[in-house]
C-alpha cells in the first residue's frame, strides 16, 4: 500500500496534513521472524501504557526468545555496514531492567590498577543542584526558557568532576554551544579502590595509636 507525499514532500501515515518528513500517528512494530506464530518484534510508541505522560516507549515483544534491548555501534563513523554479534556488541538490557556494558577482558589492553582512589574521592565535590529542563546554550551564554522546570538532582559538576575523573567526562567539542556529560557509573572503580584503601589507613592509624599509648604508659612509669 503505497503513501503518497503531500505538496510539501511530507509523508503521513494515519495523520493528514504531517508536520515533519514523515509522521506517524500510532506505534511502529518491527518484526524479523522466520516463524510467525512467535510474534517477536520491537514496538515503538508514545505514551500507549501510561497515558498522557508523555513517555517514548519501547516494547520488546520477545515470543519464544530470551528478550531484552541489544546496543550495536558499527565503526567508522559513517560506515553504512551491518552490525554483528559479538563484533560490534557494546550493550545490553536484559528483561530484568538490568543494564550491561560489554567488559571482557580478552577486549582490554594497557590495564593498570587505579593509584590514590581515596585522595581523589576526597577531591571530589558531591551537591545537591536543581536541574533546568528548559534552557538553551547559544555561545557559552546559557538561558532558560519561559517554560522552564527544575527537578532537584545530586550529583557532580562536570567542569569540577573533570579535573579529579577526566575518564567520567563527556567534553564537548564545542563547549560554547554543546553541554557537558558525565557517565556517573564510571566513577564506580574509582569509589571501589577508596574503599580497598581504607583498612591500609585504619591499620596505620592503629599502630600508630598503640605507639602512642605505649609511650604514655612509659612515660608515666618513670615517675614524671
């Protein structure tokens, strides 16, 4: 069944008079199953389970499969070539709503064991902040829109953030006209050594404290 363009090269589907290239009015299901009768197929749609929310779903219907969202990244950038598991795998959502990084070390070369985790956790500046979700950047001048809201966050500050974890910040090519990221779970080996870290200190601090005590006890065994 064919869908003609209007006057304006733009696509419908369900909808007259479409805003944009293509609009759809309704979900898309995409579907690649030799047997029909498992009805595997990813649904895409907008606010069909909880209506008026205002949230992009994404349905996995997985049939008779194991389920689960699969992230593919396919390089050089531009490459119009097919994806293929495990080559191009980079992640994985599993149907717990688990969230899995590919992380095997036959992949990982250069290994070396994070040094001072706990001096740059100490370095760190955890805050709480509100969070505007209606701004935009023009030249390294940020504004916010008259229909801004805030959500009340913790967290970090990139530009602060980068100088302690540079490997947890996104920086933007344009820092005047693109915002910062920070992938928090990044920090996550950083927190870890801290942790390793702490009963080294505690041991010294202990021995330290019963040479302390012993000298206190000589001293007052001599009479002084």
């Amino acid at each position: 069944m064919a869908f003609p363009a209007d006057s304006s090269g733009n696509l419908g589907v369900g909808i007259a008079g479409p805003k944009t290239k293509m609009q759809l009015n309704g979900g898309i299901l995409r579907n690649r199953d030799k047997n029909i009768a498992h009805a595997n197929g990813t649904y895409i749609v907008w606010s069909t389970v909880r209506d008026n929310i205002g949230e992009t779903e994404f349905i996995n219907y997985k049939g008779t499969g194991t389920g689960g969202f699969r992230f593919y990244n396919v390089s050089p950038q531009g490459s119009t070539g097919t994806a293929s598991f495990p080559d191009n795998d980079i992640a994985f959502i599993n149907t717990d709503g688990t969230y899995n990084n590919v992380s095997d070390k036959r992949v990982k070369t250069n290994v070396n064991i994070i040094e001072n985790g706990l001096a740059k956790v100490m370095a760190m500046r955890p805050v709480s902040y509100d969070f505007h979700l209606g701004r935009t950047l023009r030249n390294g001048v940020v504004k916010f829109t008259e229909n801004d809201k805030t959500v009340n966050r913790i967290g970090f500050l990139a530009q602060e953030l980068e100088k302690v974890g540079p490997e947890a910040v996104l920086v933007p090519k344009d820092p005047a006209n693109e915002l910062y990221n920070v992938a928090y779970s990044t920090l996550i080996p950083v927190l870890t050594k801290a942790i390793q870290e702490q009963p080294a200190e505690i041991e010294k601090l202990k021995a330290q404290l019963v040479a302390y005590e012993h000298g206190y006890l000589s001293f007052q065994n001599n009479g002084y």
